[in-house]
C-alpha cells in the first residue's frame, strides 16, 4: 500500500497483502498470504509465518523493558534477540509483541491474540493459544499450548504455564501454573 516501506533484505513470500502506511524493517521475512493491516510496524530481524493476519497498529520487535539499575541511574540493557511467529497467527489491534534480549520472542503456530495485548521479551506462547484483549505477559514467560486467557489477564514474569490452562477474566498470574485446569 502506498507509504509503506520495505528496508533492505526483506524478503516477502507470494500472495502477501500490506496496507498502507507499513514499515518494514531490514531482514524480516513474511510468508506467503499474509495480510498485514495499514500503520502496522514490524522491527528489523522478525520472521513472520504464513497466513497470519496481523491488524492496524500493531508493533512487532520493538525492545523489551530491558534496564538494570547501576548507582541510583538506569541502563538500558541492548535487546538483541528477535520475534518468531508461527503460521495462520492473528494479531489484534495496537498488540506490541517485544523482541527478546537474547533469546527470541516466540509466538507459536495458530496462536490468537486479540487487541491491546503486550508481550514481553523473551515470551513463548505455545501454539493454539487464544488471549483476550488487553492481557499482559511479562518477560522471560512460557505459555503452554491450548491455553486461553479471558480479558485483563495479567501474568508475571519468570514463569511457566502448563499446557490446556484457562484463566478467567483478570486473572493476576503470580507463579507458575503446573496442573492444567481453570483459574481465576
């Protein structure tokens, strides 16, 4: 679409749709019959699966928050991992999916994220998860696969969540969960 941008070392598979207005950073690659809605920014180093939809004002690969405190001041620790997502992945509205630190961010195959979501650095979302609008996982998380978050899911950081976990509408998630089951 007209406005968009498309850095260097790209490389965009068969049948892709982007809208206006995108920006595409350096040596990202997006599979085939992805659809990419307009204002929609994906960060240098991302790889993108095919048939994924991803919508209007999305970010994927900005840093994480990433700082450590050194004598009262903080410093901005370099975010040098990237963000994997998987194949037929939808991502809602103004969701921002950070890169990681080192490691990668992961987004697995036939995950659903709805709006206003954030995924911290060095997340994995197993694959067939559904997450609704406006949850929050902190950096460093696994999510198991077939897991569904309701709205304002809140998840700490540093922790593991088993496979086929519900968490009911907002949810604080504190500690790992290792029983799969329903909790609020």
């Amino acid at each position: 679409g007209s406005f968009t941008y498309v850095a260097k070392n790209t490389s965009i598979g068969a049948n892709v749709v982007i809208y206006p207005n995108c920006y595409i950073g350096e040596n990202v690659t997006i599979a085939e019959g992805t659809k990419i809605y307009p204002g929609v920014t994906i960060y240098h180093d991302c790889k993108v699966g095919s048939n994924c939809i991803i919508h209007s004002g999305t970010v994927i690969g900005s840093d994480g928050f990433g700082y450590a405190n050194h004598g009262g001041k903080w410093i901005k620790i370099p975010q040098l991992g990237s963000v994997k997502i998987g194949n037929r992945v939808e991502i809602g509205a103004s969701t921002t999916i950070d890169r990681g630190a080192l490691d990668d961010t992961i987004i697995e195959d036939g995950v659903i994220l709805d709006n206003q979501i954030q995924i911290a650095h060095n997340v994995v979302i197993g694959e067939n998860t559904a997450m609704a609008a406006c949850s929050v996982v902190a950096g460093s998380t696994t999510v198991g696969k077939n897991c569904s978050f309701a709205g304002l899911v809140g998840v700490t950081g540093h922790i593991d969540i088993v496979d086929n976990t519900v968490l009911t509408g907002r949810a604080m998630v504190t500690k790992s969960i290792t029983e799969p089951g329903v909790y609020s």
